[in-house]
C-alpha cells in the first residue's frame, strides 16, 4: 500500500492564530502558559486535519513559535553567552525570543542583538542563523522531538517527527573560529541522544531534513554525510529514518546519497522531476521511495495526470511495495485552506490548491497508484479541466514587449556622470540620511485601512488622515535632520500587495497568509494573467509628499523582481516573461513620478538573491534576466533623477558583480545583523556606485545607541569612500513602534554627524 505522506504543514493558523497569540505574549498581555496553550490547540487541530485528510505519515515537531532553524539550535545548546540562558537544562522560552529579536538596552546594558536572519535557502521565508565556535558545548536541553510524538500519541495519533539534519544544521550555521563541519563529531552524539528519544517515545520513523544535498557542497561534506549517517543508523536500529531532500535535484550528489543507511529517500518531482531515473537506478531495492508529486511551494492545482504517470513510473522500477506519496516540500510556503477564499473569480479558484487542498490531491495520488485510475477518474477530470481554464492572453502586453530593445535597459551616462549632475541638483551633505520608506504601521493606520473597507468612513476621508499622517512624518524627518526624507507609505497595504491591486493580471485572497519570520506574516498576490500598469499607482502620494519639504522626497517602488519572487506566480509562462511584463509596469511608474518633479526614486529589489537557483551552474541566466529588468523598470530616466535600490538579509558574495551590472546610483543594505561582515563584498569587489550601509537592525525592537551607529558607520568608512557613502536602517519600519523609531533615527542622525564631523 502506498503511504500517504506529509512533510510540514503551515503553523500560523488558518487566521493567524499564532501571530495574535505571539504578540498578545510579547505585549505583555499573556502569559507563557497562555501562550504554549495556543501553540499546543494549534498543533492538535493541524494532526487532527491531516488525519482527517487521510495521510498516513503526518509530521510533527515541524511546528515552532518563532523559527525551527532557532528552535533546533535551542534544543542543542548552542546558545551564545549574553541571552539569558545558564548553560545547562532547558532554554528558556525569554531566551529563544531574545535571539530572535534581541534584548533592548539600558542604562546600565548595551542590550545584546538578534541573531543573523536570512532568507531559507530560495523562498521568502527567513531563519536565524546559529552562532557557533570552536567553544561551543552541544547538549540535548530539550528533546522537542520526542515530546511532540508523546503530545500526539496522548491524542490518539502516531506521527513522524521532523528533524533538521546535523549536517545542514552545521552548513546553515555560522562559526567564528572554526569550519562548520568540523563541529561535527561533537554534535553527532546529541543527534543520536535525540533519536533514542524519539524511539522510546513511540515513533517508528523519523524524518530527517537535508535541504544542503541539493546545493554545490563545500569540501569535505560528503564524508560529513557518511560520518553522520552511519552513526544515526546505529543509535536506533529500530528507528526508520526517512532522508527528506527538496527545492531541488540531487546531481552529482545522488551517488553517496543513495548508499546512506537511511530507511527511505524523498526527492522532490516538481523542481527536479528529471531525477526520478536516476534516483530509481541508484537507490538500493530496499530504500522507500517519497515522491514529492504536489507542489508545495506554488498555490496551483497539481496536474494529477502528469503526476500519477511519475509515480507509476516509479511502481513499475519494481517499488510498489515501498512508495510514499507527498508534496515535494513542507507545505510552509503556501495558505492553509481555499475554503475560506470566498470573493475569488471562480475560474481563478477552481485552478488553486492550498495546504488543505494539497493533502487531498497527495492522498487522491496514493489511491491512484494503488487502485488505478478508474479509482479517481473524478479527480483526474476536474484537474484536467482546471489546467485547461487558463485566462486569455492581452495582445497589447505581448505587442510591447516585442518592441523591447538593448537600448531601454541602460542610463543615459555611467554612473560618475550621473553622480555630479545630482550632486549639483540636490546639494547632498557627506554620508546622508534616509530611510529605506515606510514608517510604523500603528493601530490607528490599521484601523482606519478596516473602518475604510467596512463602509464606515469613504475614500476621501480615508485619504485625508492618511495626508496627516504623511505631513507630520515629513515634519518630523526635517526637525530631527534627515538628509532626504521618505513619506512613510501609510496608504499602503503592503509592498507588493499595494502595487498588485492597481496592476491588471494580479488577484489577492482574504486569508491567504505565510509565515516570513516569526509573527510575520504575508499575503502573497496571485499573477494568473499578463500584467500591465492601467494607471499610475504612486504619484499623487509622492508628489504630495514633495509639495511638504524642499528637501528631495524619494519616491517608493517595489521592483519587477521582487514583485515576481514574492507573488504566487501562474505557471503556463516562464518566469522571465512574466518578469519583464511587470518590469514595463513599472517603468511607467517611474517615468511619471521623474515628470511630476520627483528627483529620487527607490525600486525595492529584497528578492532578487531569493530567486537565485541554488545550483551555480544555473544562475548566469536568472541573473541575466533579473538584472535586466531591474534596468529596464530603472532606465527611463534622466542624468540628475537619482535610482536607489534596496536588498536586506541575502549574502552578496557570489552576485556582486551582478549587483554592480543594475547600476543604481545608491544601493541600501542591511548589515546591523551581520556586523557589517555583508559589506566586505563590496570592498572587494571595489564596488562603483554609492552604498548605505544598514546599522540599525529594525526587525529587533531594541533601540541601539548613536555610539554603536557610529561604530558601524566609522567600520564602513573604512571599506567604502565617504564620498559614496549613505546612513540608513536596514530595512522598512513598518514593523516597528513610533516609541523605537523616533529615538533610533534621531541616533542615526547624531552618529552621521559625527562622523562627517570626524572625516572632515
């Protein structure tokens, strides 16, 4: 019988439950029972829906408050000095936070910051990044694992526990003195401590994640894999380890993968379905097979017809006795339920599939391959159906984008042309200060965007308090010295969201929320028909914003491929298309907002890294396409019109060159996090257009002082001419409270003062 499979499922909550209940806790207003009591209705009603659904192996343990990456690190003692824990016994739930979000300063502390966050591996979902030494003491604090099995058995349902594996554990970490994986045999006798555990606790598999299998491994990590593995098998004989790789294929990497003393390999068919030979040729008689059919990572209907022909395939190799069906990753990235999804075009909704969904179409597949098609002739027709009900194409897109040329993706001048002729139209002080652009999201900006889509109150008066707003935020940037203010985006919802309403092609869903990090959460749009731009989106708000100061206002955009990456994008065209359809979108954008008198235009690119393929033999045509339309959304405007650029939370190593080929007059980071180390690829590279630098870390709610601003500030001088230098967060402050904001930015300034001050 084939076994229907699960690999994660989402955490949130159908509504969010998880954020309210996080951040009720982190105001003060519950209590740490209360909160574990949310978490634990919420893991039982995910069992509960999976059983239901009809899946055989349901996961657990794949549930955590903040993030699992942070989660795992907690429960192995690998925990940094300086955030509240003794070094021996469980991590305190303070602690975990701490690391997650930082300990703010007092007088008498300079507070201790968050942990490194950045993005998991290519999706929109960020982890914290383990610190580790050559100090560090693994110990089992916590057998999470175990307990979870327990926590499910007590309710009558045996699950498979979900484990990050001790190599991409190491792989995903950070060291200071030491490789990573030289940290490996002091951890491989916790991993094995954690296994006993999960055996004595009832499970009778584990799944054990090795998302690094499908990168380029560094030296040294195939004999990490045989070293780790052979110890894991012998720690419980009786113990099935299920080996879970996905967001990829295996390659050159499937030879030793295949001989591991594992009890079964998951591959993933939908990023990688042309490995299925090889894995089936490789991988010994004995090993299960988990075909990762359902694609969890896009909110489309499966093509079950295609589907069940691979899993067929895979039965007739001689593996029909030792097959799982699942999706080809957890179901993380994607929404709950379509259920509650009652305003979709109904063409559009009979096409989509969400977490719910995706488990009836992986157990749908199971019964397929076991009883044959006949079984689930129903199904296979209304899937059919669905792929066929794709929206007509717009001619007028497809005739634009045949008249691009080579010419619309370059500035006018190179860039030092450019730098003097803004230089002399906006007379900037050395190292400026801005901002990246929004301000705090506050509860009376929320409640007046609900009191609008209720009825109670209409657009023009909706519009009005928005202006306020936005006049007293330019008010306060100018009293405090902010060098180039930002509006503060009040009237938007969201930055892609707010676009994808007024672009034709996007559709939004009411609960159709992911987990970011921690209590964030996003709605991602949903691109199902060609995209253009019926009017313009931003420049009222910005020429507004403009008519309050003398000072140049930036405008904000959200560039064409973060735009992509961070939308559900359809799946009948290749993304490049779809990504210049967007990026001709917002060329016209731009081009309004330089006619309205708008000088300096942001277009926000955090997931150009994000969509970058995690194989570097595959990456020179993503970035070709991707840095292209960035120019061509970039490249309409003058000399003296200043482009900036924003990215947060990416390592820019192995793209910087690429980086440098956008040629944005400015570029802002985030570096608070890292400690500046993101900055040594722009010194090495010598990197040729002006750069700010983040040194205030807002994803954290502590305030740091202007002293530990200018530290970063003098340590980025250093590596980059204060000449093209800029001073600014790290990213948006949406996030955050006018109590951090206010303080923080008026540090931001003291500190570039100084330092001006101290360069000249």
């Amino acid at each position: 019988m084939t076994i229907a499979a699960n690999l994660g499922y989402p955490r949130i909550g159908p509504r969010r439950e998880l954020k309210t209940a996080l951040e009720s806790h982190w105001a003060g207003q519950t209590t740490e029972a209360e909160l574990l009591a949310s978490a634990e209705a919420l893991r039982a009603a995910s069992r509960a829906l999976q059983q239901g659904s009809g899946i055989n192996h349901i996961p657990s343990a794949d549930f955590a408050l903040y993030d699992h990456v942070l989660d795992t690190a907690c429960a192995l003692g690998a925990v940094p000095p300086g955030y509240g824990w003794s070094g021996e016994g469980p991590v305190p739930l303070a602690t975990h936070f701490a690391l997650a979000r930082g300990i703010p300063g007092t007088a008498g502390s300079p507070g201790a910051p968050a942990l490194e966050m950045t993005k998991w591996f290519d999706t929109n979902y960020h982890y914290l990044v383990p610190r580790l030494t050559a100090a560090t003491r693994f110990q089992l604090t916590t057998n999470r694992w175990a307990d979870a099995v327990r926590e499910g058995l007590a309710l009558g349902t045996r699950t498979r526990p979900v484990l990050l594996g001790p190599v991409s554990f190491l792989l995903l970490s950070k060291a200071e003195d030491v490789r990573p994986l030289e940290l490996l045999p002091a951890l491989l006798p916790v991993y094995a401590q954690v296994l006993r555990g999960i055996a004595q606790a009832g499970a009778s598999w584990v799944q054990i994640d090795e998302p690094c299998l499908v990168t380029d491994l560094p030296l040294g990590a195939e004999a990490a894999y045989a070293t780790a593995y052979r110890a894991l098998a012998e720690a419980a004989p009786g113990l099935d380890i299920l080996l879970a790789t996905y967001f990829g294929g295996l390659r050159e990497n499937l030879p030793f993968v295949a001989e591991l003393p594992v009890a079964g390999l998951h591959i993933d068919l939908v990023r990688a379905p042309g490995q299925l030979e090889d894995v089936l040729a490789a991988l010994p008689a004995d090993r299960w097979l988990s075909l990762g059919l359902v694609d969890g990572r896009n909110v489309w209907r499966t093509d079950l017809r295609r589907a069940l022909g691979l899993a067929q395939r895979a039965a007739a190799s001689g593996r029909a006795r030792r097959l799982m069906v699942a999706p080809s990753c957890a179901l993380l990235h994607v929404p709950h339920s379509l259920k509650l999804e009652t305003a979709l075009d109904p063409a559009l909704a009979r096409r989509l599939a969400f977490a719910q969904e995706k488990l009836a179409e992986v157990v749908c597949l199971a019964r397929g391959l076991d009883e044959g098609e006949a079984a689930i002739a129903p199904q296979l027709r209304a899937s059919d159906a669905a792929r066929a009900e794709a929206p007509p194409p717009d001619s007028a897109v497809a005739a634009r984008l045949a008249t691009l040329t080579p010419a619309m993706t370059q500035r006018q001048s190179p860039f030092a042309q450019r730098a003097a002729a803004q230089q002399a139209r906006f007379d900037l002080p050395p190292l400026p200060v801005t901002s990246i652009g929004s301000w705090p999201q506050t509860a009376e900006v929320r409640a007046l965007r609900a009191r609008l889509a209720r009825g109670e109150i209409d657009q023009a008066a909706h519009d009005a308090e928005m202006q306020r707003l936005t006049a007293e935020a330019v008010r306060w940037q100018e009293e405090i010295g902010v060098d180039v203010p930002v509006h503060g985006e009040f009237e938007r919802n969201d930055m892609v969201k707010y676009f994808g309403e007024q672009l034709a092609g996007y559709a939004f869903t009411k609960h159709g929320w992911v987990q970011s990090y921690g209590s964030r959460c996003v709605a991602p749009p949903i691109i199902w028909g060609d995209v253009s731009r019926p009017h313009p989106m931003t420049v009222r708000w910005s020429a507004f914003a403009q008519s309050l100061t003398s000072r140049p206002m930036k405008g904000m955009l959200t560039g064409p491929v973060t735009m992509l990456n961070w939308s559900f994008v359809r799946d009948d065209l290749p993304r490049e298309t779809v990504c210049r359809q967007i990026a001709l979108a917002i060329r016209d954008e731009v081009a309004d907002l330089e006619a309205a008198g708008i000088g300096m235009i942001q277009i926000d690119e955090p997931a150009l890294r994000e969509g970058l393929p995690l194989r570097q033999a595959d990456r020179a045509d993503y970035l070709r396409w991707a840095v292209e339309c960035f120019r061509l959304s970039a490249s309409v405007v003058g000399d003296a019109t200043q482009i900036h650029t924003h990215m947060c939370y990416s390592e820019f190593n192995d793209i910087i060159a690429e980086i440098a080929a956008m040629d944005a007059d400015v570029i802002s980071i985030e570096t608070a996090r890292s400690d500046m180390s993101l900055l040594a690829a722009f010194e090495s590279f010598a990197y040729p257009n002006a750069i700010g630098p983040g040194v205030w870390d807002i994803h954290s709610p502590r305030v740091p002082e202007a002293t530990e601003m200018l530290d970063l500030l003098r340590r980025a001088a250093r590596r980059v001419p204060a000449a093209r230098l800029w001073a600014n967060p790290d990213c948006g402050c949406k996030t955050r409270g006018w109590a951090e904001v206010r303080p923080a930015m008026a540090n931001l300034v003291a500190a570039a003062r100084t330092l001006r001050a101290e360069l000249a």
